[in-house]
C-alpha cells in the first residue's frame, strides 16, 4: 500500500481504462467527475433507481444518475446484482475496472470477479476503522481526532479487502459531518486517479487490512439525533456535528402548552453546568450532564434554520425554566 502523496508518474501506454462506476449520492460525484477528466473511458455507471423526495413525493435521480445523464453516460439502475441477467449485463461489457463509491447494492462475486483488475471501493474511512455504512458520522460521534480515505480492492467481506491506498484528514473541534463529507468526496475523486494510474501498470501492491483496531460503522437512526441533557456536553456536541445535516440532532421544547421538536445546527461545549436541561442563561446555554451547551443555530419545524437570538424573539427559553429529558 501506498500513500496517494507519492503518486508516480502516469504511463500513458494504461490508459483509457474501460471501466464502470457504481454509486449514487453526492458523495461519488467527485469521483465520478474526477475519472472523466482523467480521461478514462467510462462505458457505464451504475446507480440506485430514483426515489420519490420532496412533498410531491415526485421521482428524483440520484446525484451521479443526474451527473451521468448530463454527460451522456449510459446508465444502469438495476435493484439487484444477483441475477444472471444482472451479471451477464455486466460481464459484457469487458471492462478494465469498476469503481464503487457508496453505490449501496451489495456486490456477488460474480460481479466482483468480471472487471481484469476488480472493483475498486472509496471508502471514508481509515480501515479497518469504522467499515459498513456511516463512518463519517461514527468517526464524530467517538471523538477521532483523524479520519480519511481508503482505496480498497472488494471481496466478499463487509469493506474487508486489501488496501491500495490511504490518506487521512484531520477531525477538528468545529468539523460536522456535512464538511468532513464533502472535504473526502473531493479526496477520494483524488486518490481514485492515482490509484488506477498505479493498478494499471501494476505499480501498487495491495496490503491485507490488519486484524486488530476494526470498528463497525453502524447505520445512523433518526432517534440518536436525541439530545439527552444527562449526557456529558461535549458528547452532544458531537451529536450535533455528526448528525448535521441529517438526520439532526433536536430536543423537546413547550410553547403556548404544545410540545414542539427543535432542531439544534451548531452549538458548542462549555464547562459550566447546572442540572441537567436546566436553561442558564440567553445563549441560550442549556445545562448537561457534564458541563453546558450553548446553542448558536436553531430550526423549528417547517422552518429555516437561524441564529439562536432570532429563534428566542419567536421561542422564549426562560432563564431557569427546564426543558425535558426525555421525547
């Protein structure tokens, strides 16, 4: 394995690699886009089928069926690869290589085994630390100081297969999970290049993934965006950085005897406390567990976010009222 800080220089005599993308959120279209600058031949990109959003509940395409169609890249949305039909399909398109970047149907090896040089995963995270589905949102939540990419040949396992590459970025106090997303989308778009620059002249060797520091990445549920004022400050903080923007991190508040749901965008740990859900001041600064959190950005339902002053002219919070510790 090597660092994509080292990349050597590009024998053109492997390139255009014939190749398949597979993905489907905003977190693949850098690759994606990253793959066709580099001129590499993409004869198909593979995504989830569009999904009813919005309150019209209308069919929308997936950010890289969007991006593809737009380019003029056959697209293919099959729901399941484990058809023969599915990988007859695939087999015959004789590709050099296929590229997966959270594409989100799981691969047979049928499918793995057809591509001359594999499948190729992006994946955010620094395995074998935090593999499955959410590990930006896990890294967060556990206070890593660092995460980043890896660039993995696929197996059968769950992000289990040898690496090819690595490169971290660092987790800082402030980072939520909207920027960390996006600054490693653009660095898998990045070490995607090099890497196919290196398999396709058989200049990269990929390395086992060590049996010890495996963490699970599970999916992220909508009720762990609860804060629980019990819990230590700084620990809530970092639900509010990793469930930003979704699914959000929110508390129970009472207006006029109705209980509503506010969503907290931005806060911040502080080491003064009081009972817990106690309101301590016109931050407003909630009391926790451990310490405080003052709120900075808030959203009521149906609503756009907005600083926490322009929330409290619509909202009060009276100093020293309580607000619940359960939902």
């Amino acid at each position: 394995m090597a660092s994509s800080n080292g990349a050597s220089t590009t024998d053109n005599s492997a390139y255009p690699l014939r190749l398949a993308f597979m993905g489907t959120p905003d977190f693949a279209v850098p690759a994606l886009q990253a793959l066709a600058d580099a001129g590499h031949d993409i004869v198909a990109v593979y995504s989830q089928p569009p999904r009813p959003a919005g309150r019209g509940q209308k069919d929308r395409l997936s950010p890289v069926q969007a991006l593809a169609e737009s380019r003029g890249w056959p697209v293919r949305t099959p729901t399941s690869l484990k058809t023969a039909e599915a990988q007859q399909d695939f087999a015959a398109l004789k590709l050099d290589v296929a590229v997966v970047a959270a594409y989100g149907l799981i691969l047979p090896p049928e499918i793995l085994e057809a591509p001359r040089l594999g499948c190729l995963n992006i994946h955010a995270s620094l395995l074998p630390r935090w593999r499955g589905a959410a590990p930006i949102q896990r890294a967060i939540l556990a206070g890593d100081r660092e995460t980043g990419i890896t660039i993995m040949q696929m197996d059968a396992g769950l992000d289990t297969g040898a690496m090819l590459l690595q490169e971290s970025l660092p987790i800082y106090p402030e980072t939520n999970a909207q920027q960390l997303h996006d600054a490693l989308a653009d660095l898998g778009g990045r070490m995607i290049v090099h890497a196919l620059e290196d398999c396709g002249n058989s200049r990269l060797l990929p390395q086992a993934q060590p049996d010890f520091g495996v963490t699970y990445a599970d999916k992220v549920q909508k009720a762990e965006g609860h804060l629980d004022w019990t819990l230590a400050a700084a620990e809530l903080d970092r639900r509010v950085r990793a469930f930003t923007p979704w699914p959000g991190a929110f508390f129970e508040a009472v207006k006029g005897g109705k209980q509503e749901r506010i969503k907290v965008l931005a806060a911040e740990p502080l080491p003064y406390g009081g009972s817990p859900g106690e309101v301590l001041d016109q931050g407003p600064t909630i009391a926790c567990g451990a310490g405080s959190l003052r709120l900075w950005q808030l959203q009521r339902a149906g609503r756009g976010g907005m600083t926490a002053e322009a929330f409290l002219r619509g909202f009060p919070l009276p100093t020293g009222s309580r607000l619940p510790l359960t939902h």
